[in-house]
C-alpha cells in the first residue's frame, strides 16, 4: 500500500465516509499549501495528546488540570440536581449554545435501536454515575424525536425510575419529528426544555 492507498484506508474508516469521498479528502489535502497540512497534523497530534474522556460525563475534552473532569463537570455553580442524559458529545455542545441549561450532563454514547441497527448505550456507566449522584433530583432525557431515541427514552424511563424517587422528564415538544437534536438551533432548544414532560 503507498502513501496515499494508506491516506485513504484512514478515511474510509470515518463515519459515513465511502472510498470516493476518503480519495477526494486526499486530493483536497494535495492541493493545499504546506502550512495547512502542518496545521492540520498538528491540531490532530494535539487532540490526540489533550483531549481525554471526562469520567463524569464520558464527553472527550480538554480536562481540568488537577481533576478527571472536563470544565463543564468540574462548575461548582452548576447545578447536581439535574442530569441531562444525551447521545453524543456534540448534543452537549448545542445545548450549551443554547444558554437555557445550567446541570449536568451525561453522554449515553448512542441509542438503543427498534429498526435492526446495532444499538448501544452505556447503560453500565450510567448506573456508576447515579449512584454518586446524592444531590439529584431530575434526569432530563434529551434524546433525538426519532423512533430509536423515543424508544431509548421509554426505555431508560421505566428502566432509571425502579425504586427511585427522581423526577424523570423528556424533552418538550418543539422538536420536529425525526429531528436529532445536534441540528436543532437555540431557540427550538430552550423551548424543548422549558416544555418538558
Ligand atoms: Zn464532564
């Protein structure tokens, strides 16, 4: 395999990426000065050395320098009485945009699925996380209005209030069907949330 078989190769390993986009990636790369290529293998080399999983949320960030946490999980002014559970880091990122949520996150890593896609959420972590969560009152289910993150949403609903006396709520309408939340804007999010059920 030569230089740019094995460029390729890497691009084809990233989500929803064919080989014909991976070999356009490559050619763009060609094209480009070599300051931007530089650029480029340096901010993956720092990502790489910097960014590490936050053992509150699980979101992969820049960590606090004396604790395990990322800046979000390490606020003291935001609240531990509520707990936002989402699908993916980038979920968190929109929410915070959206200024209209001041707790804790927690990033299920996916959904489960009811159309035959192989589902997964970090159910096990979830589980750890709660139980040092003395202080919690609500858990907030911020996943995507499709049919496997409402399925999630039932599920982790009857699943998370067995024996627990927490409020349990999911997001208010204003989400459009079929929507996931990483495209929805600010606006439609801080209604989703004031709305919540
Ligand atoms: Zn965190």
């Amino acid at each position: 395999m030569n230089e740019l078989e094995k460029l390729t190769e890497l691009f084809t390993q990233f989500p929803g990426i064919g080989p014909r986009q991976a070999r356009r990636f490559v050619f763009f790369l060609l094209r480009q000065n070599a300051g931007y290529r530089s650029t480029l293998v340096h901010a993956i080399s720092d990502v790489a050395e910097h960014a590490q999983q936050c053992t509150h949320c699980l979101r992969y960030a820049r960590l606090h320098a004396q604790k395990p946490l990322c800046n979000l999980c390490a606020d003291s002014s935001r609240t531990e009485e509520e707990l936002m559970l989402v699908e993916k880091d980038t979920d968190i990122d929109q929410m915070e945009k959206s200024g209209a949520y001041s707790g804790k996150y927690f990033v299920l890593g996916g959904t489960l699925s009811l159309t035959g896609k192989k589902g997964f959420i970090r159910e096990q972590e979830l589980v750890k996380r709660l139980e040092g969560a003395s202080e919690l009152s609500e858990i907030i289910l911020a996943l995507s209005a499709t049919t496997d993150g409402e399925y999630t949403s039932d599920y982790l609903t009857t699943k998370l209030s067995e024996g627990k006396d927490i409020k349990i709520s999911t997001l208010g309408r204003g989400l459009s069907t079929g929507s996931e939340l990483e495209y929805a804007d600010a606006t439609t999010l801080k209604q989703a949330l004031k709305n919540r059920v």
